[in-house]
C-alpha cells in the first residue's frame, strides 16, 4: 500500500484555507498570529465574541491583550 505524501500535504492545506475562511477569520488572528492564551472568563462574558465580529475588532482585541500581558510582565515584586 502506497501512501501519497503530496496529496496528504495538499489536503491539510486545503482544511487550513477553510478553517481560517469566512466568519472564523478573526480567529486565527487571536490563537495563531498572536499566539495568545485563551481565557474563559472573557468567553462567559463575551469579549471574544464581540472581537470576532470583525478583523479590525480582533486585531485591536489583540493589542489590548498584548499590552495587558507586556504590562504584567514588567511589574516590578
């Protein structure tokens, strides 16, 4: 039994194209460019779903957290 290592490749990149399309866009923003962790108590109260409306809402989301985070990393104990 042969296995096709290029169709293999070609068919997660297809699924990734999908993954990241339409109204998941904002998504890969936050959880691969950003690299940030997920946090449940912005889930329960709706401050991912409000940066999921748009690009631009997420990117700007994702600033917020990243200053957050610079900020706790640079408190001085």
């Amino acid at each position: 039994m042969d296995f096709d290592d290029q169709s293999a490749i070609d068919f997660i990149k297809a699924f990734i194209q999908v993954l990241w399309a339409d109204d998941r866009a904002p998504a890969k923003i936050y959880i691969q460019d950003a690299n940030l962790p997920l946090i449940m108590t912005m889930a329960s109260d709706g401050q991912y779903q409000a940066a999921m409306q748009s690009e631009s809402d997420m990117s700007k989301f994702v600033d917020y957290m990243v200053h957050l985070i610079d900020r706790s990393a640079n408190m001085d104990f």
